[in-house]
C-alpha cells in the first residue's frame, strides 16, 4: 500500500508560477511510475506528466513547455514545477502511483489550483 499527499495548490494568477509536491509513504525509488493528473469540474480526470522509475517523462501535449515533471527518490517525493499557469488549468491536481506496468495504482486526495485575475 501506498499513501500519497500532494501540497502547493493555491490561487495564482494567470501566467504565475506553482510547484506542487507529492509525499509518498514508500521509496519512490520501488514505485514503478508517477505522474500527475488533473480534474476540472465537469471534465474528466485527465493525464499531466508522468516520469517513470528510470526518469523518463512524458507530459501532455496543453503542458509542454509550461510544466515540468521530476522525482526525489532520496526524499520521497514527486513534484510538478507548473509556469506560465492560464485559466484553463484550474483544476484539482491528483499524484499517482503505478506499483507495475497495468497497476496496482495509488492516488492521493489532490491539492487545487485555481488561475484567475
């Protein structure tokens, strides 16, 4: 079982900067892969980034070159560096973790983000 805690949501204004934090009770150094998701009301949940064990990353196509995706695995930790931020990327923002290949998968509660003037 893995247990997850995001933190660094909050307000910010459009074209702002975030960095949002994922805790892992595990070594993330074990964890087969992370990513984060987002979910906007209305809409469903939908893929951000994800880094795999070995570091390789993949981020959607309406973040690239705004959001970055990294891992801690001395500290246990995922972490989402979000520039640039617009309106449409207000959401509630969900780590995730992949125990293999087709799961098990872990979620945390989420952190939210809301962009506005």
């Amino acid at each position: 079982q893995v247990q997850l805690v995001e933190s660094g949501g909050g307000l910010v204004q459009p074209g702002g900067s975030l960095r949002l934090s994922c805790a892992a009770s595990v070594s993330t150094f074990s964890i087969y892969a992370m990513g984060w998701y987002r979910q906007a009301p209305g809409k469903q949940r939908e893929l951000v980034a994800d880094i795999t064990s070995r570091g390789g990353t993949r981020h959607a196509d309406f973040v690239k070159g705004r959001f970055t995706i990294s891992r801690d695995n001395v500290k246990n930790m995922l972490y989402l560096q979000m520039n640039n931020l617009r309106a449409d990327d207000t959401a509630l923002y969900f780590c995730r973790a992949s125990g293999g290949p087709t799961g098990p998968y872990y979620w945390g509660r989420g952190t939210q983000v809301t962009v506005s003037s």
